[in-house]
C-alpha cells in the first residue's frame, strides 16, 4: 500500500513550477509542486507558499520500467520517497 504526505516550502519568483524533481530510488518517478505559478502559492508575511506531495510505500514494492534498451525491473524498499532536496 502507498501514501502519501503533503509538505509547505518557501518559493519565490525564480521558482520553475513546471521543472520537476527525481528521487534516485525511484527513477520512474518524477515530482511536482501542486501549483503551476506564483500567483496560485499562499502569500504569508510576504513570503510565497507552494506545496508538494511525497510517496510513502510501507513495504518493498517491485516496478518494470520499460525503456529503449528493453524492460528493467527494481525494487524498491518501503519508505517515503520524493523530498525535495
């Protein structure tokens, strides 16, 4: 089974909403703010607010990612995956 956990972190207008990030246990998977521009943030004191979800598996879980070299398999163990760096 999966679940997942929302976090709150500062943005600004530099911030690239559409510029995801990659957790290297799960290579297949690509994560992204909740919103796709500043103006759709939390404004709170001045400071901009997005959000983001991570992915939490809470067993080992095994995925087949199909590639231009053929299909490779992983496993990946249980934990949270996806927090930004």
């Amino acid at each position: 089974m999966e679940s997942y956990t929302e976090y709150r972190v500062a943005v600004d207008e530099n911030t690239d909403f559409f510029e995801g990030w990659t957790d290297s246990s799960v290579p297949h998977m690509v994560f992204l703010y909740d919103q796709e521009s500043l103006e759709e943030c939390e404004l709170e004191n001045g400071v901009y607010y997005a959000t983001y979800k991570t992915v939490t598996f809470d067993q080992s879980r095994t995925f087949e990612i199909a590639g231009s070299s053929g299909v490779t398999t992983i496993t990946v163990a249980a934990g949270e995956y996806g927090v930004k760096p």
